[in-house]
C-alpha cells in the first residue's frame, strides 16, 4: 500500500512539472510575441507603410526627429467609414483611446491639422484596439529634415484650390439634388425656408483658405440619442429648429497616397451635445434663436477673425461664438447676460463687461434668417438667405475655372 501511494505521489509531481512546463512555455511564446510586438517604431509622415497600432499606442508627431508638436489636430478617417477628430495641445501624442467614442478596429487614415492652418498626411494606421502593437509611434518629417521645411512644402505643392472648390461645389450640387431648391413653406405658427436653404464660403481659420457652410432642412430627421433635452424637446417652434441641419466642411489635401477630400467638422446637433457641455447649445446647434419661432445663422466677425454665433435672445442673451480654436472648429467661448446673471465662459462679470463683451460680438455680424410670422415677411427676410445657394455656386465654378487654368498657365 505504501509503495502504491508512492508511485502516485510521483506520478502527481511529474503531472505537475509537465503542466508547469506547459505553461511556461506558452507564457513564454505571449511574451516573445509581446516583447516582438509591443515596441517603438519611427514612420515618415507621408510614408506609404502601413502601422499596426492598440488603443493604447501613443502616437507622437514631431516637427523633427526630437521635438514633438505641441498644438495640432489629427483626423481619422476609417476606411469603413469610422472617423474622428482629436485636439491635442500638448507634447505626449495621442492613442486612439482619446477619441469621443469608441473606434472600430480596421484602416485608417491620418491627416494632422497644424495651429498655421496647414493640414500634413500621416501615416496609414492599422486599428487593433486589443492587439499586442506597438507601444509608441514617432512621425517624423522625410530625410530628418525640418517640418515647416520637409513634409510642408511637399503638402502644400499638393494644395489644390481648383480640387477644392470642385469639391465643395459637388458638396452644394449633390446636397441641393437630394433636399431640394430654397422653398418657402407655412405651417400653423409662419414660415420657413424648406430645402438647402444656405450655402457659403467662410474663412473662419483667417489662413486665406474657406470652409463650406451650409444648412438644410429635414423633415425626417431623427435626433440622436443623449442629444441632450432641449434636442429632443417635441417644440412647436415654426419649421421645426431640431430639423435644421447646419454643417462645416473643410478641405484636406490630397497627396501620392491618398485623395483630397472633404472634412466635416462641425455637424449641427450631432456635434453640438459635446461643445461646451452644454445642452443648450445641443438645441441651438450653431443657430440663433429669437423667440416667437424666429431663428437665424449669424456670421460675426470679432478682432478680424470670423465666428458663428449661435445662442438664444429670448431670455437675455445667451450666446457661444463657433472658430477655430486649437485647431478645432468648436464652441471657443460663451457668455451669458441676462437677468442676474452675467458671466464669460463660466465666469462671473460686471454687467458693464458682458455689456461690452456683447456689443463686441454683435458689432460686425451678418444674419440669415430661416424662419418668420408668415410667408411674405419670409419673402423679404428670408431672401439674402435663399440666394447664397445660387452666389455660392456661381462662385465655385468661377474660382475653379480660374484656379485650373493658374495650373495650366
């Protein structure tokens, strides 16, 4: 019997040193792979390489091989469709982790925003949120050269205006196809503009390069979910402001890796739930409402740079300008005065600094008006409006006519 008990027990102990063996081997093969994988690696901004990154790959771009950039924006743009805008305003990269929601693994293309207002190609990355990638990415410019004297030259060769504005005339072409031409329409309350009631160029980088703006109506549209309360409120405001569609599209370069193509980087109320926080801002959703169902866009221009403003006046004024700030077309302050309440960007004020700090914003401004009592005050408000579709349109093909035969000549 005891010799039995002996054998087992062996028997057990080599059980044992074989599993052990096993597993060592296997956690010995994970980390081979992890200590392979997972590790820095050095790309050319225009490199035509693809990189396998995680959610927790850190992604550096620098100015040279030393000096990361410091204030940028990156564009993700998916080959599925996914896509996403990062600002970053500091020198320790991005990882796709900091995006506004959660990426689908697959391909994906980069273009980084520099705070001059020029965009530069990135590298193609290759999304594995749970892989064993790389740890840290560098981007660097070609031949250790300089940024602002390598990769930039190369980019702005590749500038475009001619594709550009062939591009945002499409944009207006296509949009206008599937809306509809600028109608006036009535409901029981007044009037409003039906269709892709506006369309324009508008610097708002002051780089010398425009963005497309445009709104429409859509009767069919759905708000999203966690749009925030005054988005989803069932109004009974004329045309219905949640179905007014406000969208700003900018222009990325296109290079020997990729095409141009447009950006867009504000969408109305699928954008506006995350600027500022604010769900009122959500409602409003770059527009300008007056109360009574009057609302409008306006374009205002402060210290020579151009802003949308966008906000309410039916209860004292509360309003956000809409730039560029950080690289990013996002709400870049906001200020309310009214009542007893007055405040910048969250912070308490005299009402003699609101007073001012308003008829700043308020000075140069330019308004478009969607909506009014009845269809014949419409005809007369709402005209200047209607007719940027058309302006806009006669515009593009001029300036792309134009800019084609520069690159002929």
């Amino acid at each position: 019997m005891a010799q039995g008990k002996k054998k087992s027990g062996i028997g057990l102990v080599l059980g044992v040193l074989v599993l052990a063996a096993i597993i060592g081997v296997v956690l010995g093969f994970v980390l081979f792979q992890f200590l392979m994988t997972s590790s820095k690696v050095t790309v050319e901004y225009n490199a035509a390489q693809k990189v396998e990154i995680s959610k927790n790959t850190v992604i550096i771009p620098k100015k040279d091989e030393s000096n990361p950039l410091e204030l940028y924006t990156v564009l993700l743009h998916g080959e599925g469709g996914d896509s996403a805008t990062l600002a970053v305003t500091d020198a320790f990269g991005f990882t796709f982790a900091d995006a506004d929601k959660d990426l689908s693994d697959g391909t994906y293309a980069t273009a980084i925003s520099l705070s001059n207002g020029t965009t530069v190609e990135g590298p193609t990355l290759v999304y594995k949120a749970d892989s064993f990638a790389k740890t840290e990415v560098s981007i660097v410019p070609a031949n250790s050269g300089q940024l602002d004297t390598g990769v930039l030259q190369a980019t702005e060769e590749t500038f475009d205006k001619a594709t550009m504005y062939k591009l945002y005339k499409n944009k207006v072409a296509s949009l206008q196809k599937r809306v509809g031409k600028a109608t006036i329409k009535t409901s029981d309350s007044g009037a409003y503009i039906d269709g892709l009631a506006f369309a324009q160029l508008i610097d708002f980088a002051g780089d010398g390069i425009e963005e497309l703006v445009i709104a429409y109506y859509d009767n069919d549209y759905t708000v999203p979910e966690g749009a925030g309360s005054y988005a989803t409120a069932d109004t009974t405001k004329v045309g219905g402001l949640r179905h007014y569609h406000l969208g700003v599209y900018e222009f990325v370069p296109g290079s020997k890796n990729k095409k141009a193509s447009l950006h867009c980087v504000f969408s109305g109320l699928d954008a506006a739930g995350n600027l500022m926080g604010n769900d009122e801002l959500a409602y409003y959703a770059g527009y300008w409402y007056e109360g009574n169902g009057s609302f409008k866009l306006r374009v205002s221009e402060v210290d020579g740079q151009r802003y949308l403003l966008a906000g309410t006046g039916a209860d004292g004024f509360k309003a956000f300008l809409m730039g560029y700030k950080a690289g990013r077309f996002q709400a870049v302050t906001g200020m309310t005065n009214s009542g007893s309440t007055h405040s910048v960007d969250g912070m308490s004020q005299s009402q003699s600094t609101c007073d001012d700090t308003q008829k700043q914003w308020t000075e140069a401004i330019t308004d478009y008006v969607f909506a009014d009592s009845s269809s014949e005050a419409l005809k007369s408000s709402g005209k200047a409006t209607m007719e940027t579709v058309s302006q806009t349109l006669a515009t593009l093909k001029g300036q792309n006519e134009s800019e084609s035969q520069q690159n002929k000549e």
